[in-house]
C-alpha cells in the first residue's frame, strides 16, 4: 500500500536561478512524494525529481525525503535539475 503526500521544498536553486535573471524572491514548489513500506522501512519517492530516501515512519521518511530534495537542488547543475523536472512533462 503507498500513500501520496505533497510536500513543499524551498528551493535554493530556484532562487539562485531568479536572481541571475533579475528576481530575488525564494520560490517554494510543491512535488510529490510517495511512500510506501517495505520490509520493516518506509520508503519515500518524489517522481518528478527521481529521488528517494527512507525512514522507520511515514513522517522519518518523508522528512528525510524533502532533505534529500533540498540536498539535490544545492548540489545539481541546473541543467539536470531541469532535465528531471521537465522529463514527467515528456
């Protein structure tokens, strides 16, 4: 059984992004995440970003989920970023 959250990151990237093209605002989006168990773990997906992470609860999982996205758009040349987010559209 999976159940489907949305959670809501704030994307460092994305205001790095607005402020090379003249908007300092911080953007929040909002993905997907999707969590299922497996085994004795919670298993937490965000499909639109491919990126996973776990935890020992829904609410570990999914924490640690949005730290995996937040880490994913520090690190990421944005062109991945990009290629991940318009992939789903494809």
């Amino acid at each position: 059984m999976s159940k489907k959250l949305t959670i809501l990151i704030e994307d460092s990237v994305y205001e790095c992004l607005h402020r090379v093209v003249g908007r300092g605002t911080m953007a929040m989006q909002s993905y997907t995440a999707i969590v299922e168990k497996e085994g004795d773990v919670y298993v937490a997906l965000c499909p639109e970003l491919d990126v996973a992470s776990q935890g020992a609860s829904i609410e570990q999982a999914t924490a640690n989920l949005k730290e995996a996205v937040e880490f994913f758009f520090e690190c990421a040349d944005s062109r991945e970023i990009a290629r991940r987010q318009h992939s789903e559209s494809m």
